[in-house]
C-alpha cells in the first residue's frame, strides 16, 4: 500500500496543490499520483554537456549519486520531431523507475508521447501489482507548433 497525498489541479491557473480534509489534515490516497507528477515535471540538473553554464541548469545543485525529477524540461522548446517525442518517452520512463526500484511498482508497462492539434501528450502505464495497472495521461505542453 502507497499512501500519497491528493493533489487537485486548479482548472483556472492550470496549477496543483494540496487537498485539505475538514480536520485540517492533507487527504490521502492510496494511490501514486503525486509521485509521478513531481517525477514527471521536477526538474533534474543537466550535465555540462547539455546545459553549458552552471546557472542556467535548473534542478537542485546537492543532487549526489541519487537524481530525482525529469530532464523533460529541456524539451519544452525542441522542434517537435519524432525524435524530440522518443527522447520525451525515455525521459519519462527514467523519472518513473525509482517507483519499480522502490517497489512501488512492479513495471512501468508503457510510456507513449504524442503529438494532436498542438497538444503533446504522454500516457502512461504503470503496472502496481499482478492485477492492478494504472492508465495516466498527461498534457505536456499546448498551442505547440502553431501560429501566434
């Protein structure tokens, strides 16, 4: 069992936080949502050889031998190409494997990036146990690719 705190997306701002129970505690799921969205969209340090200049890396600069967080973020103003959505795939798929190495998860099954009407997409699937498998999609970016 995984105990994860909700988070709700404010549908105005586009931004999440955290759910309040009326006790004033933060409501609990069993579920893993917050793990792949922070996994998904925290943002790992890039190496000297993706980002040349130390400040312009992002991510946390005490970041040792463990990463956590994505790389997508170097993504976001790459020419969207089948390659840029293969890389935005493997990148996913690298965030999510400390949920199978944790044992979290038993598999991250399938991770598909795809782009429809200027929306880039990512679904995942994520397989909990032998009989549970979870299906999440995501909205990686909108009005990509199309005129201001």
């Amino acid at each position: 069992m995984t105990t994860d705190a909700v988070l709700q997306k404010d549908q105005s701002t586009g931004l999440y936080d955290l759910t309040i129970d009326n006790n004033g505690d933060i409501n609990t799921a069993d579920f893993f949502d917050t793990a792949i969205l922070y996994s998904l969209y925290g943002e790992r340090r890039a190496s000297p050889n993706e980002v040349v200049e130390p400040q312009l890396r992002r991510g946390w600069i005490g970041n040792g031998d463990y990463e956590n967080g994505s790389k997508i973020w170097l993504l976001s103003q790459a020419r969207l190409t089948r390659t840029t959505l293969n890389r935005l795939q493997d990148e996913a798929e690298k965030a999510l494997q400390w949920l199978v190495d944790d044992a979290h998860a038993v598999a991250i099954s399938d991770v598909t990036a795809s782009l429809s009407q200027g929306v880039v997409s990512l679904n995942i699937v994520i397989q909990r146990s032998r009989d549970q498998v979870v299906n999440k999609s995501y909205t990686m970016w909108e009005n990509t690719g199309r005129g201001v």
